[in-house]
C-alpha cells in the first residue's frame, strides 16, 4: 500500500476529521468489516499496539507503523 492509500484509508477511518483516530472511531471501522466477535478486545488491543505515545488516539505515523 502506498503512502498516499495509508493516507486516504487513515482519512476514512478518521471520521471527524481531526487528524487522529479514536478508539471510537476505530470500533466504527471495525463494526463495518464485520468485526461483530470480541469487538472490544479487538480494538483495544490494536490501540494499546499502535498508540506509541499513549495519548489514546492513532495520529497518521502510528497508524503508518501499525500498517507495515
């Protein structure tokens, strides 16, 4: 996937559009793949994977990182 597909994914799934995805916002996505199992745990775990800060949100270059 190119950068500029990341960005227009990360773009999709940032539904408010500030720059950062929730965990809200990440629940969504998976809800709309399908993700209906263990919902929850699934989010929380990419979260706590990917949120390299920690500050409870995916700004683009930890999204970048959790998609290589």
């Amino acid at each position: 996937m190119t950068e500029a597909e990341l960005k227009d994914l990360f773009d999709e799934i940032d539904a408010d559009g500030d720059g950062r995805i929730s965990i809200g916002e990440l629940a969504q996505r998976f809800k709309a793949e399908g993700g209906q199992g263990h919902l929850r745990e699934n989010v929380k775990e990419v979260m706590d994977q990917a949120d390299a800060n920690r500050d409870g949100v995916l700004d683009f270059a930890e999204f970048q990182t959790l998609l290589k």
